[in-house]
C-alpha cells in the first residue's frame, strides 16, 4: 500500500484548523470516552495496587473479624463515600475479644472500638476523625512504626493517654511534634503520647482511616462509654503464618457457639479482605468501561455526522481536486486522514485530561490511580481506530463523487 | 498528428421528460500544437464539450480518442490520471483552493502524482516564476486580484507539463487588463509547442487563436482556421447571426400535433417533448 503523503496531512491539518470550535465538539464524545476509559481503569488499578499494599504492609496472615452488615468508614473525603460511611451496629464485644484471643494458635488479638466522640485540640475542634479504642499490641500487629513517642503501653487502665493519626496530628494541633499536648474527647482531657507514621492509604476499603484516627486504649474507651462502645473490628494473628487456614476455621467455630450459632459475624483473611474491597470495584469498573464504550460509540458517530457535513460542504473542493488529477482513492485518504486526525488529537486531549484528574485526585483525596502506559496506548489505538471506522464512510463517500458533478456544486 | 479525435460524441443529460442533449454527434479533431478557441452561445454545449475533452465527464455516445488511445469507457481512476499527467484546466472562477496558499494549490496535481514535497516546491516555484507572479507565492487564493489568480490557476495547469490546456472562459471573471495578461500567458504556453484550447464570448480573444470553433445548440456549426493575430473573420457575424432556420422549425407541425393531442400540458415540456422527437 501506498504510504500517504505529506500533503495529505497537510491538508488534513488544514481542515482542522479552520473548524476548531466545531471539531471540538466532535471531539468531545471521544474526549469524555478515553478520559472515563483511563480514569476508571486506572483508579481500579490503583486501589488494587493500594490495597495489596496495605496487606503487604500489614502482613498477609492476619485475620479480621467483622460483625455482619457494618460499615466504618474514615471520612467524607474518602471519596466514593456511598461505599463507605460510619454505621457501627456490630454485634462484637470484650468477651468475643477474649474467646479470639483464647483460640488455640492465636498469638495476639486486637480490638478495635470505634466511638463517636467531640474531639477538640488547640487547633479547633476535630470532625474529621474518630476515636479508636485498642490494645498495646496493635502497633506491632500491623507492622505500624511511629514517628514521635510510643505508642499506648497498657489495655484497660484509664491513663487518659492518646496516640494520634499522622494526620489527625496535623488537623489537632497545627504541628508535627505535638508530644505533651492535650487533647479533649468528650471533655475528658488526654495527653498526647505518640504520634504514628503514616498507613498506607486504604481507599475505598470498609477499614477506618487511621491517619486520622486517635488511639486510646480499649479501657479507656470502655469507661467512657459506659462499657457501650462497640467492637467494629478484631484482628487476629496467628502464631504460625502456615496455620492461618485452620486458625481462621478455628476462631469461626469458636464464635459461631458463643453466638448461639448465630452468623452474625465474618471472619476475614487477608485473602477474603481484598476480594471483599475490589468485588465492588471490578462490577463498577466493568460498568464504567462500558458506560465509556458508549461515549466513544456516540463521539464516532458525532464523528461521522461532521465528516458527512464536511464533505457535503467541501463538494467543489472535491470537484478541484478530482479535476487536478486526484484519484478516487487520494479522495478517501484525505478524509480518512482527516477523520483520524480529529479522533486521535481527541483521545489525546482525553488522555490529558485523564492525567489532569489523576492529579486532582491524588491531590485531594487518597486514591492514587495507576495510570499504565499500556492503558493509554490502548486509549490511543481506541480513538485512532474510531477515527478509521467511522471516517470510512463518509471518505467513501466523497471519493465516489462524479468530479463534474462535484465542481458544479458552489 | 491527432491528438484529440472526437467521433459522433454525444451527451446526453437527465431522463424522460428533461432530457437535455448537450452534445449532439459532435465530431472534432484537434491537431497538436494548436490553439483553439470554442466559441457560442451559453447553453451551446462549449463547457460540455471541454468537460468531455478534459475526461472530466464521459460522452453517453459516440467515440473519444487521445493520443491514440480510446477514452471514451475509462474507469474514473484510470480518467484521473489522465487528467493529472495529460490535461491543465484553467476554470472562469479560478477554483484555486482557498485554504491553501499559493505555492500548495499550484504543486498539488504534483503532489497526487507523488512527487516529494522539496521537490514539488521547488517545480511549483519555477513554473510561478514563468508567469510572472513568484512574489505570491505565500499568499493565499484571497489575497489575490482576479489576474493574480488566473495567474496561479495557470501556474497550476501547467506544472504537470500537460500536452493539452483546456481553459473554460479563462478571462469571464477578469477585467480587459487581467484578460490580456491571461491570454498573453496561454498564446506563450501554445508557442512553447503545447495545444491549447480556450471557450470565450468574447470575439476580441479570437485574434490570439489559430482556429476557431462555433457551437450552438449542441452542434458544431462552423469551424476555421484563422492567422494568429487578427480576430477570426466570422467570429462577430457567426455569433450575432445564428441560423434562423433551426430543427425546431422544421418540427412545428409536429409541435402542433402535440398541442392538439396534450391541450394541458405546459409550454416548457412541449418545448422539451419537441426537441426528444427532433433527436428521433
């Protein structure tokens, strides 16, 4: 095949250029298709990426257990909120905590105690976060290090002692260090005596966002409350990672007698965690890859509607160049190239605008979208073949002019 | 030599009732080297006729032959290279491609015959410089006054090196200095040894022809060769005194046989009704 020449695109970014307004909303369909196409694929990715970097970090045996039909979530700005959002209604408690920690091949158990309170520090008062009752060893189960200070050092005494999220530090006190401060929840006075280095980022995970969490110990949260505070999470480490299976079956049966055979609770390996995280995910995913297949359908046919106008207008264009020796086959190249052009600096404009919304994203909310190489070359080849298959017709259509015909047409 | 040989070719628009024969057993042979003007009322058949010459339109009857080789049945591919390699034209509104400046439009048959793009400016820019407007060449189509882009449309025809130019009414959009300046161009390119063939309604411009051709009504009704130079002798007498006598004349009992039988129909399909008898 003869390669096309030069002046072809020439005249192809002729043609362009002098349509920009209306070539931009052509390119608009492909625009918004690419850039959802992108984005969704690339958060997706992303979340995994996250994710999977969260157990890493954690540790791939440690097991959770959940009360049935709970959500915790951090915060409004943990975006997709819808999938997340503070419901605490769980059916765990201190005893559940002891009959985890008393299975056989546990080697700790953690709990987690959520509780609403008024928090206020220096800074102001503090909506964002929530107070995590737990235990000494919650640190060490999660691999978490600190930045400042230690972390909490008993479980049930009342020592009024808080550790504090890297971000919840920032949001509380205005500093970095704020070792010493006090803190009040619910108007008891706490001392500040740890802060923590930052966790991985948990986007849309049903977890609670711990950089903005305070920490005090399960006793603590226990006494304020009345000993109502609920128990939205349980984590568990068995002593030998190969036993986590049997382990997890073990606390399973456990439970599942002290509950009177009531299934009211899960208990998670790291496994079972992810897939519960990225189920969700994956349907959306798929849901908005094929929302964004439309988008490009309609930004091709958009496509072939301003190609069909175009060369209606252009007719005595047609006409000139068929009279100077054009061939019917140089007809359909032209706006065959001119087609393309239009689809392929459209999914360009969408691939920018994708990494513009990436940006924005990893700016102000903590998902980080992986955007591959491999994604945008084939949100490339996307629009460029969009380009090629809803331009043929139209091109076919110019190139099959009468050249006398078309040079009467003014 | 011939080197154009029309044959009995006709052509033939529409269907039914608004047919209309716009060429009528038209048979013509144009020597090399000649320079031709086509000359006749509007409606004569001239711009057919040099759309038929140009492949730019197929005969419906009758045979066509260029430099010896049948034309009349050509693919429209095999038409386009023709026109790209054999044949200029030169159109009354220019038809330079407005979005493209002047160096493009005059380089572009180059660029359909896949000449590089150095190369194809460095032709297009020699053959500007042959008609006088180099100065131009970055301008583009609306910058320019009505001679200026004859000028180019010249330029245009000639940088394929075509044996035949064909120009239809070159000078009808051009004031009497842009007409001058245009014909002067085409009396050099046919003394370079090239056929030219020209339409115009104006008797003056026959003076720069060696032969010319009167159509009126689809036929060619005289035709001579005249010294080059002097306005043909029969040009103002041909045109102003048509035959009074035509076919449609001699129909006129057969027109009133019509009107007898279709006492409603219009006047203008009787007319046409007329004139498909006349070609029976």
């Amino acid at each position: 095949m003869k390669i096309l020449n030069d002046g072809q695109i020439k005249s192809a970014v002729n043609a362009f250029r002098n349509a920009k307004l209306r070539n931009f909303w052509t390119m608009l369909g492909v625009i918004i298709g690419v850039t959802s196409f992108i984005l969704v694929v690339g958060i997706s990715e992303g979340v995994k990426l996250q994710v999977l970097g969260q157990i890493q970090h954690n540790g791939s045996d440690i097991l959770t257990i959940r009360p049935n039909n709970i959500q915790i979530g951090g915060s409004s700005l943990n975006s997709l909120a819808l999938l997340s959002g503070i419901n605490v209604s769980g059916s765990l408690s201190s005893i559940d905590l002891s009959r985890v920690a008393n299975t056989k091949g546990v080697k700790e158990a953690v709990p987690l105690s959520a509780m609403t309170a008024s928090i206020n520090g220096s800074g102001g008062k503090y909506k964002k976060g929530l107070v995590i009752g737990t235990t000494p060893n919650f640190v060490n189960l999660l691999n978490q290090s600190l930045s400042y200070g230690n972390f909490l050092r008993s479980t049930g005494n009342m020592d009024n002692q808080v550790v504090v999220g890297s971000q919840a530090a920032i949001d509380l006190f205005n500093e970095d260090v704020p070792l010493g401060q006090t803190v009040l929840i619910n108007n008891q006075p706490f001392v500040v005596k740890g802060i923590l280095n930052p966790f991985p980022p948990t986007p849309l995970s049903s977890g609670a966002e711990f950089n903005k969490a305070l920490f005090i110990s399960y006793g603590n949260s226990q006494q304020m409350t009345n000993s109502t505070v609920t128990t939205y999470e349980i984590l568990a480490l068995p002593k030998d990672p190969s036993q986590t299976l049997q382990v997890q079956k073990a606390i399973n049966s456990r439970l599942l007698a002290s509950h009177g055979g009531q299934n009211d609770f899960r208990v998670l390996n790291q496994d079972q965690n992810l897939a519960s995280n990225t189920s969700i995910l994956d349907l959306i995913t798929k849901l908005v890859v094929g929302v964004s297949a439309i988008a490009l359908l309609v930004g091709g046919i958009g496509i072939m509607n301003v190609m069909l106008v175009s060369i209606t207008e252009r007719t005595h264009e047609i006409g000139i160049r068929k009279a100077l020796g054009a061939t019917n086959r140089q007809i359909l190249e032209q706006f065959l190239v001119e087609s393309t052009t239009l689809s392929a600096i459209g999914g360009i404009i969408g691939i920018i605008v994708a990494y513009l919304i990436d940006l924005i994203l990893r700016v102000f909310t903590n998902i980080q979208p992986s955007i591959t190489v491999t994604i945008v070359i084939l949100a490339l080849i996307i629009s460029t073949s969009i380009g090629i298959i809803f331009g043929s017709f139209p091109a076919f259509k110019a190139a099959q002019k009468e050249p006398i015909d078309a040079l009467r047409s003014q | 030599m011939a080197l154009i040989k029309l044959d009995n070719v006709s052509k033939i628009y529409g269907f039914g009732d608004a047919t209309t024969v716009a060429l009528d057993e038209v048979s013509l042979v144009i020597d090399k080297g000649e320079f031709v003007a086509v000359m006749g009322p509007s409606g004569s058949g001239k711009s057919t006729l040099m759309n038929v010459i140009g492949l730019l339109d197929r005969p419906s009857q009758g045979r066509y032959v260029l430099e010896n080789k049948s034309v009349s049945r050509l693919r429209s591919n095999q038409a386009a290279k023709i026109r790209r390699d054999s044949i200029g034209f030169i159109f009354q509104s220019f038809n330079l491609l407005t979005k493209l400046n002047v160096i493009d439009n005059v380089s572009l048959p180059l660029a359909y015959k896949g000449i590089s793009q150095s190369k194809r400016y460095k032709m297009a820019s020699n053959i500007l410089d042959r008609v006088g407007i180099k100065s131009r060449e970055y301008f583009y189509p609306s910058q320019l006054s009505g001679g200026q882009a004859q000028c180019v449309a010249i330029a245009r025809a000639l940088v394929n090196n075509p044996k035949i130019i064909i120009a239809d009414e070159p000078t009808g959009n051009l004031d009497s200095a842009g007409s001058r300046l245009v014909m002067e161009l085409l009396s050099e390119i046919h003394a370079m040894g090239n056929t030219v063939i020209f339409v115009t309604h104006n008797p003056e411009l026959t003076r720069y022809a060696s032969r010319v051709v009167y159509m009126h009504d689809g036929n060619i009704i005289h035709d001579e060769n005249t010294a080059i130079g002097r306005v043909a002798p029969r040009a103002r007498k041909v045109l102003y005194t048509l035959p009074v006598k035509s076919i449609d004349d001699d129909l006129a009992g057969v027109s009133a046989l019509v009107k007898a039988i279709e006492p409603k129909a219009s006047p203008k399909k009787k007319s046409k009704k007329k004139k498909r008898l006349a070609r029976k």
